[in-house]
C-alpha cells in the first residue's frame, strides 16, 4: 500500500552539498522543503572515533551497500555489462552530507575556458582540432555569468586560499580565510616548479586555516592537520561539510524537515509538470509518495541520471544516431603524474585534505596546443594529505609486491617518498554515456544504471604530456629515483582512481543537446531541477565540488523565482 504525503513546495532527492544549498536557500525564503536522504542521520559526534582507517577507508563505511543498488560496467557496448560489486575506481557516498562528508575539501572554479571550451578551442585551433567522435560542446553559461555564485559558496565554506594564480578567471573578492600552513614539503615543491619557470600557488581548501563564522551564522573550526580527511569525517567541524553549514541553516528556519533511510525510486510525472516523488522507507520497506510543486534532484551524478530514465523524463542518448541527451558526454577525470624517492626523511603522515601547492601552467589553454593531439590539459599538485599506516606502502620500482624486500622497502620509503599528481581534465566520446541495464535489477526491482565508458587517444596523449612535466618537477625537487606514471590503456573499474564523475544530465542552452537549461530546469518539465557534477559537460582539471556549489547555488535562485512567477528561466 502506498501512503501519499502532504504536499510540500519543494522536496529534495539527497541530502549532501547540492540538497542542502537547495534546502537552506529556499526555506529561509519562506519555502516549505523536505529533504529525502536514503542513508541515515550523522555529524560531528558520530566520527569521534575516526581515525580508524581500516573501518572508513577500507571497508567504506560512509560509502553505499553495493549489495542493495550498484551499477554495472562495460568498456564498450560489444561487451556484456556486469555490476559493479566492489567498491573501486569511485566511492558513492550515502548518509547526511553525502560525499560533502568524506571529501578531501580540494575547492576549485573551473577555468573560463571550461565553460566555453567549443567556441574557444575552435576559434584558435579550427573545428577540427578534434575528431566528431568527441562531443565536445559549450555549457550555456560562462565563467563570468557563474562568478557570483562562485563566490557564495566560497563564503558559505570559509575557503582558506591565495589569489596568487595568474591563470584563473578573476574574482569579485579574496578568499574567506589565508591559505592553509606552507610546509618544509610544499616549499620544496615551490622551489622546483619556480626554478623551472611555473607559477605555483596554495591550494584553495576547505579545511579551514583559522576558525571562521559564515554570513549564516554557522561556525567552522580550524584544522587540525591530522591526516584523515578523504573517507573520513571531520570530528573537529573543521573540514566545511554540509552538516555543519547549510543543512543547519535550513533547519533553524523552520521550514525544512528532513527523512533518512528514505530511497526515491520514481519522480512522478503528469503533463508537462512533475508532481512529487515516489519512495521506499529503507528499513520497514514501506512505500511513499511526496508531492511537491518542485522537485529537485540532488543526488550523486550517477543516481540523478537513473531516476530522469526510469522516470521516462527525457530522450535517452543513443550513441548510434547522436539522438538524445539523457546519459550524453559521461565523462571521468585523467590521473598523470610522477613519484619520487628521496634519501631524507620528512613529516608525510601529518597533513589535511586540501593541503597541497599548484601549478596551472598546463591547465585549460594556458599553454599552446598548436603542435599537440590533444586538448586542454590539468593541473598539477604536491598535496600534503596524511600517509596512513594502511594503505601507504610507497616503493621503488622493480621492488616485489610481497614479502621482506617488500615489508623492508616500504618501510624505509614511508617517510622518503613525494608524489606530484595531476588531476587531468576528460573530454566527452561518443562511446561514453550512462543507460539503463536491461538485465540487472536493485532491491527495490529498478534497473541499474549501466556505465559505458574508456579512455581515449586524447586521454592517452594528455596523460602522457602532463606525466612528462610532474616528473620533470619531482627530479628538479631532488630526489634519488623518479617514477612516472604508466600509460594507460583501456579504464578498469577495480583500483581506486578518483570519485569525479561528470556528465549525463549535461547542462546548454539548446535543447536538443542539453537536458537543463542554465538555471539547471528541465527542458521537459518545468518545475523539475536536476543539480551536480551531471550538469558538466565535460571534467575539468580539477575536483568538481566548487563548481557544483556555485552551480547550486544559481539553481536555488531559479527555484525561488519560479516559486513566484513560474514559467521557463531562460
């Protein structure tokens, strides 16, 4: 039996960043929200005992039950799918704060060039610069339309950084707070990457430098620099979640309830017009339905583009005809790099999430690729984040995978080891996109989400230049043995990788190619809003987070309005 709810004005699927931006904005404008989150209620209190490493970054405990929905995987659609039982290349996060909780605070704008990257690389390299099998396109909006709300969310996170880059597009104000503490390990990476001619800066971070209120009132402590921040939550409050800042916001509002253990599996449909959500109560297995006058989806990239299929709200992408945008220009994040072993010792086992130095110099169009078979590029840092004991067992190459030469060299490298990685930016195929699996069900009896996806002879050659240039600063910082990154050849979803996933819900301004608009509203329904890292149409050189926080925060102010006036935004 299905017990229909009242009516609310705004009900969110998913409770992390981008639900409660939505939530806090809306209720203190007098809006009634509801946010369904299908894990369960958590905060500071909950993680006094975090520094546990085998229970949070091995055994994911923040992470989602893969045995109740996961997704399946194929290289190509000449291979079967099959689902993903292991958590591997990315971690879905579940829970109060979502993947806001066991974040490494790494806050980033994407470049100018990233939201115009059609018209600009077309205009100094010729249409041709890539083949048509990349589906590269505009993303219907530019950075300095985005500036703005760029600048809310660092305000609402306290972010500690240096405006000291000369690469990024400009800023209304500074930082919120000074950059996190400039290490004997990151002054050396400084050194080297300005002996070679770079132009390296602090990172921008979210875990804090110094305690700092936001314009709401929350409060946000200074860091620690304890070392456990990716797969971990912060028990001082010192890394910004959302559990700490905007879902409070919203809750002292009065106007926003919160339900836990709640899985939506339907946004329901009539018309041109939404009317609510379908749910399950995760524990009693009892079935919901929640009108409201908007919906917003909130919920990771890969569950946001699962409920517009099986909700049939859009056209599916169909890789062979190009038709469709619903599950287009899925794309990843390419990982070049290079380590290196030194004959000192260093402090490598304290640190914080977001502590590390960069260089932008091969990001975005900051350098010529005239003579290159490739596009854009990545930015490349020394980060600091804590080595634990675990999962930290750096060796030299041609060193055994087991035993006492293997015990003994991880030993004495534990302290002696420095990597600099580069997060590298993807580019949209034809053969990447995000469908629904005809064979596999989740508990609930919906399909998974099937992933299509490998890597690319431009994501080849990317990772192959930028390798080139990390192990070129890992040498000029002095160590003993360089090792550069392998080439990669075809994605596997097993070793851990990167959790930016991007695409499939891909925002424009046209509707044929795009599912939302740059409010981030539906083309095909009205008050339907569809908010994350799937707006993206293609992976920058960064981490994903501060761009889907401004993104939020531009989409709230869309709600809002059409909450008054109602009609399309654009």
């Amino acid at each position: 039996m299905v017990t229909t709810l009242e009516g609310v004005d705004v009900v969110t699927v998913g409770v992390g960043w981008t639900g409660g931006i939505i939530a806090a904005e809306c209720s203190k404008e007098g809006l009634k929200v509801v946010g369904l989150e299908r894990g369960r209620e958590r905060g500071t209190a909950d993680f006094s005992m975090v520094h546990d490493e085998y229970r949070y970054a091995v055994r994911y405990e923040l992470m989602q039950d893969l045995s109740k929905e996961t997704l399946t995987f194929r290289n190509n659609r000449k291979q079967r799918a099959l689902p993903m039982r292991q958590l591997g290349s990315f971690l879905l996060g579940v829970g109060l704060g979502g993947a806001g909780t066991h974040w490494n605070g790494q806050t980033w704008r994407f470049l100018p060039y990233d939201f115009e990257i059609k018209t600009m690389t077309d205009k100094k390299y010729g249409a041709n610069k890539l083949s048509a099998d990349y589906t590269i396109q505009d993303w219907g909006i530019t950075y300095d339309e985005l500036e703005p709300y760029f600048d809310r969310f660092e305000k609402t996170i306290g972010l500690s950084g240096e405006d000291k880059n000369p690469f990024w597009g400009k800023r209304s104000s500074d930082f919120p707070t000074p950059p996190m503490k400039k290490t004997p390990i990151l002054q050396r990476f400084e050194k080297a990457a300005t002996n070679l001619g770079y132009s390296p800066f602090m990172m921008p971070s979210a875990n804090l430098s110094e305690a700092y209120e936001n314009p709401d009132g929350q409060k946000i402590n200074a860091c620690q620099y304890c070392g456990f921040c990716e797969r971990f939550g912060c028990e001082y409050g010192a890394k910004t979640s959302p559990e700490i800042t905007v879902v409070p916001t919203a809750k002292e509002t009065g106007n926003y309830d919160v339900r836990f253990n709640s899985n939506v599996v339907e946004v329901m449909k009539e018309g041109d017009k939404v009317t609510g959500v379908r749910y399950y109560d995760t524990v009693t297995f009892e079935e919901f339905i929640q009108p409201a006058n908007v919906v917003v989806l909130t919920s990771y990239v890969m569950n946001n583009a699962k409920l517009l299929m099986v909700s049939n709200i859009g056209q599916q992408y169909d890789p062979e005809t190009g038709q469709g945008s619903l599950g287009k220009n899925y794309a990843y994040q390419i990982l070049p790099g290079a380590t290196g072993f030194f004959d000192e010792q260093m402090n490598t086992f304290m640190g914080a999430g977001a502590l590390g130095m960069t260089i932008d110099d091969f990001n975005g169009d900051t350098f010529d690729h005239g003579d290159l078979d490739f596009i854009h590029g990545a930015s490349l840092s020394s980060t600091q984040t804590g080595s634990r004991p675990i999962l930290s067992n750096p060796t030299p190459p041609g060193t055994p995978s087991w035993g006492a030469e293997f015990k003994k060299a991880s030993i004495e490298n534990f302290t002696r080891t420095l990597s600099v990685g580069g997060q590298g930016a993807s580019m949209p195929h034809k053969e990447n996109f995000l469908g629904l699996d005809d064979t596999y069900k989740d508990i609930y009896g919906v399909p998974l989400l099937q992933l299509t996806y490998n890597f690319t002879d431009q994501d080849r050659a990317l990772h192959s230049y930028i390798t080139e240039k990390a192990a070129g600063i890992v040498k000029e910082m002095g160590a003993k043995t360089v090792a550069a990154s392998g080439e990669i050849t075809d994605y596997d979803i097993v070793p851990y990788q990167t959790t930016h996933n991007t695409g499939g819900t891909i925002m424009g301004a046209d509707p044929a190619t795009s599912v939302v608009n740059n409010f981030l509203q539906h083309w095909d329904a009205e008050n339907l809003f569809v908010i994350g890292a799937g707006n993206f149409a293609h992976n920058g050189g960064y981490n994903p987070t501060g761009t889907v926080g401004a993104l939020a925060y531009r989409c709230a102010e869309g709600i809002i309005r059409y909450s008054r006036e109602g009609g399309s935004l654009v």
